[in-house]
C-alpha cells in the first residue's frame, strides 16, 4: 500500500499555525495559573524577590521548550511563542521576570544560531515589564479586551474625555515588537530570527490578529484568574468578619450569666463570689489571648473544665457531677473555638438546674468520617418537649452554634437535640474534618470551594 504524502505550501503552514497558537498558548497559560505562587504575584501589590524568580525559571522553561519543539520538529513552529510569552512575562512578573524570560529565550535561539532573537526578546520582556512596574501602583495594565477594534475605540473615546485609557498598552506593545520583528525578516536571512513574514496583505493581518488575539487570551486568563483570587479573598475575609461577629455575641452572654450569678452569690458566700470571680478573669483572659476561629478539641476541653468550674462554685460539687469519654483520637481535631459552652450552659441551666438532687453532665467524643461527633448529655426534668427551632427562638445560645456551625462546616456539620431516657437532654454534634488549612494562623474563614 503506497504512502500519500502530503506537500503543504509555505502559506498553508503558516495558516495552520496561525490556527493552532491560540490554543496552545491557552493551554500554557493554563498551566501556569495552576501554579499558586503564580496568581499569588498576580494579585500582590508587589512580588517578592523569591516569586519573582520562580516566576521566571517557571516562565523561561515553558517557552524554552516551545523553542527547543521547533527546532526538532519540523511543523512545530505553532509551539514557538517567544515573542507572546516574553511579553506576557513582562506584563505578568515586571521588569525582571520580562527580562529574565527575555534571556532565556533569546539565549537559547542564539544556541541555536538566530543571534537577532536575544536583542528582540529581551528588549520585548525589559519594555512590558517596565511598563508593568511603572503602572502597577495606578492600576493593573493587563485589563485587556479580546477585540482590538474595542481597545481601540475605548482608548479614542477616553482620550476624548482627556483621560488615558492603559488597556491599550498591551496593544501597541505587541503591534510594536509585531513590526520589529517584520522589519528584521525583510532585511536579515532567516537564519538569524525565526518567523514568516507574509507576502499576501490577508496573511499580514491574519498573522497580526492571531499575535494580538493570542497575548490577549493569555492576559485575560491571568486577568481572570486574578479577580477570581480576589473575590474567594473578599469572601473568606468575610466569613472570618461573620464568624468573629457570631463569636463575639457568646462573650457577653456568657458573662452577663456569670456576673448574675457572682451578684446572687456576693451576700450570701463570698467565698464563692470571690472564687468565681478569679475563674472568670482566667477564662476571658485565654480568650483574649486566642484569637484564631478555630482550635483543638483539646483547647476546647480545657475551656470546657474553666467554665465547669464556675458551675461548679454555684451549684456544688456534689450537685453537678462531670462524666467524660473522650476519645484520644478526637483531641487533635479542629474544632470552632467556644462552640460547646453555650451547649452545656443550657443544659447545666434547664437541665440539672431543674433537679433539686442536681444531676451528672455526660460529653462524650469519638472520631467519625474523618471528623468528631460529640454528645453531651444532661440528667433533667422528664416530659419536656425538645423543639430546635422553638428553643433557637428563646435565645441567642443554640442559634449561634448551630450557625457557627454551619458556617464553618460549609453547611456539612450536623446539630440535633432529644430528649434524654429518664429526663433531660441528649445533644449531638458532628463537626467535619476541614483540613489542615484551618490550624489556627492559616486559613481564617471558611473556604467552601
């Protein structure tokens, strides 16, 4: 069986690249948005040396390669963007990572024999990056339109209005280095600079829409990728101010309870008063001293025990017994910080409260899917009816773990109440595992994504 072979003119190249760049620099772009440290330098104010730098080595090689393709290849010319990745360099990183790439593309053509290409491409990555570096203080230059003709008439519009519009910048960049680059290919042999220069005028502006259209894909990526940073920030830092403000309201709850109690106490045993009173100042002092959403379960307990003490001062050791079953793979588990006080607040005061012989507080805790189920349950009155939503209504307690809860859980966690075998109440929590990302210091707020 004899083999077609295909013989395909130098335009017909030309075209199929043109047809293939956009997709192959989309394709890289999205690769290296998937670098965090990437949209993390996008999305800064200003870019650590150590960013910049990795920003570049991580730039350079990709579009090495594309060169080193070309060169072994004999139709890989589409995965050759030495030009469009320099200058996406430049208007990404700044005046040192368009330098850098600039370098490392232009010093690997020059390996292979296009001396012109260093001297372009570095001059190409030295002016966006300065261009970046000069305008990033007023506004980010890389808000582009993927219609020239629109950038066009925006800018003429502004310019009207004697405003300056710097969307255009990217633009003019490109058609500028576009024109260079033409200019060389007529003069030089093509030896010294790859690249085609079209003969026909529609080839001519084939070619020029396909440059323009393929720096702006990348810029927009990059653009959206940025804004999309910026808003998942604007909603973590919200959450975080939501549950500081959920967290906030247990406080002066939990003190306008106790302070009630140490005032009923002060005629009657000051003793206890003055007792109450030190485990009072202890307990808001480590609350002060906290002030990440979240932290063990461990923490939490230890929490737990000051504010039993309190209890213990009003009621009597003998009226509220403490029975615990904790499980030592719970204790590591991030939980949110206070959730159980207002649990056991309500249950010490409707439940053992109630009994004129006091009564025993059960917490118990075991590792489930991942996460921590905790129970808590209290002796108490028999025949009381346990109703979330009624018992939300009463007060700001249950109402604010529930939706602390929710909140950090992403809608995951679970709250039910019941009543208990014999009286009183049995309250159970699930709280999921939500990763490493919430150990105190790193993530504040929720990231439900």
């Amino acid at each position: 069986m004899r083999t077609m072979e295909i013989n395909l003119t130098r335009e017909q190249i030309l075209l199929i690249n043109l047809l293939i760049r956009i997709a192959v620099m989309a394709g890289i772009t999205s690769l290296i948005l998937s670098f965090r440290f990437v949209v993390d330098s996008i999305v800064k104010a200003s870019t650590p040396r150590t960013g910049q730098f990795k920003m570049t080595i991580l730039l350079g090689i990709v579009f090495v390669a594309g060169v080193i393709v070309r060169k072994i290849t004999p139709q890989g010319g589409a995965m050759d963007l030495s030009l469009e990745g320099t200058l996406l360099a430049g208007f990404l990183g700044g005046i040192w990572v368009g330098t850098g790439v600039g370098i490392a593309i232009g010093g690997v053509c020059y390996l292979f024999g296009e001396s012109i290409a260093l001297p372009l491409y570095v001059a190409a990555g030295l002016l966006s990056g300065a261009l970046f570096t000069t305008l990033h203080t007023r506004g980010e230059p890389w808000s582009y339109s993927l219609n020239p003709f629109s950038v066009i008439y925006n800018f003429f519009e502004r310019l009207s209005k004697r405003r300056l519009d710097r969307d255009v910048i990217p633009l003019v960049v490109c058609l500028l280095f576009a024109g260079i680059r033409y200019a060389l290919l007529r003069r030089l042999p093509i030896a010294k600079l790859y690249g085609y220069f079209p003969q026909e005028p529609y080839l001519l502006v084939l070619d020029l829409a396909v440059l323009v259209y393929t720096l702006g894909i990348a810029l927009k990526m990059a653009s959206s990728a940025r804004t999309e940073c910026i808003m998942r920030e604007e909603e973590r830092q919200l959450t975080h101010a939501r549950l500081t403000t959920l967290r906030s309201q247990i406080n002066p709850h939990f003190l306008f309870n106790t302070l009630n109690s140490i005032a009923a106490l002060i005629r009657t045993d000051t003793e206890k008063a003055r007792d109450m009173t030190k485990k009072l100042a202890a307990i808001f002092r480590k609350s002060l001293e906290e002030s990440a959403d979240t932290h063990t379960f461990a923490d939490e307990l230890r929490f737990i025990d000051d504010y039993l003490a309190i209890e213990k001062v009003r009621f009597g050791d003998e009226n509220l017994k403490i029975v615990k079953d904790i499980s030592p793979a719970t204790l590591d588990l991030q939980v949110p910080s206070m959730i159980l006080q207002p649990v056991i607040e309500n249950a010490v005061k409707h439940g053992i409260s109630q009994r004129t012989a006091g009564g025993v507080l059960t917490i118990v805790s075991r590792p489930m899917h991942g996460g921590i189920e905790i129970v808590i349950e209290n002796e108490g009155p028999a025949g009381v009816r346990y109703d979330l939503d009624e018992l939300t209504a009463r007060g700001i307690g249950l109402k604010n773990v529930i939706e602390r809860l929710d909140i950090y859980s992403c809608a995951e966690g679970r709250f039910a109440i019941g009543p208990r075998r014999g009286g009183g109440a049995v309250v159970r929590l699930y709280i999921p595992n939500m990763g490493e990302r919430r150990r105190s210091g790193e993530d504040q707020g929720a990231d439900c994504r």
